[in-house]
C-alpha cells in the first residue's frame, strides 16, 4: 500500500497554514512553534533548521528529539477520525498535532494545550 502523500509533504508547506488558523483567532506565531516544540522536543533553531531544509512530515518525527510522552493524553477527533484509533504512528503523530493546533484556535488555554 502506498504511503499518504502527507509524508513526503514538507512541514513547511503546512507550517504557514497553521500560523494563520491561529493568527485568524487571535493566537500568535509563537504560540504554534510552543506546541511544536513540546510535542516533538525541537527546540527554536531545530524547528527553523527543519523549516529552512523543507523537511518532510515523515522525516521530522523521525527525527524529533524527543516526543512528548503527554501526548498520548490529546484525545478526541480530528478530520472525522478518532486519533484514539489511528494505529499508523507517524499518521497519529501528524494528527496529534493537528488537533493542537485545532485547539489553540479554538480559544483553549495554552496550560491545558500543552497537558499540563
């Protein structure tokens, strides 16, 4: 089975799309590079490095320092599909941070993003 074209698709084609879901309500630039950063362990200059390379999505987790061990706490659906459920692992970690940023736009306080 051939892999989903969001693997090979670079984070920073996506990354500007997720700035402007948050700017359009109110959030800031940095607050998505704080939840990439917790999620993945990148810390600034990795993820601009990351960024600037045009890495893709597939390679960037792969590669992530560290993955948040929290991060099996961010339940609920995310493009009509349980992230509970999504048994791929690079898949479930796309989504997941989907769902972060979905929740950063929704207004969510960045403590209870963050699963603190």
């Amino acid at each position: 089975m051939a892999k989903h074209r969001i693997y090979t698709t670079s984070v920073a084609s996506v990354y500007p799309h997720y700035v402007t879901k948050a700017e359009k309500k109110g959030r800031t630039k940095s607050e998505v590079d704080e939840i990439i950063r917790w999620l993945t362990g990148y810390n600034q200059e990795n993820l601009e490095e990351v960024l600037d390379k045009k890495t893709d999505f597939e390679t960037f987790f792969a590669d992530a320092p560290q993955l948040n061990s929290s991060r099996a706490l961010i339940k609920g659906v995310i493009c009509g599909v349980r992230l509970e459920e999504i048994e791929e692992p690079t898949m479930r970690e796309i989504r997941y941070l989907d769902k972060l940023i979905d929740e950063l736009a929704k207004g969510k306080a960045m403590e209870k993003i963050l699963r603190k």
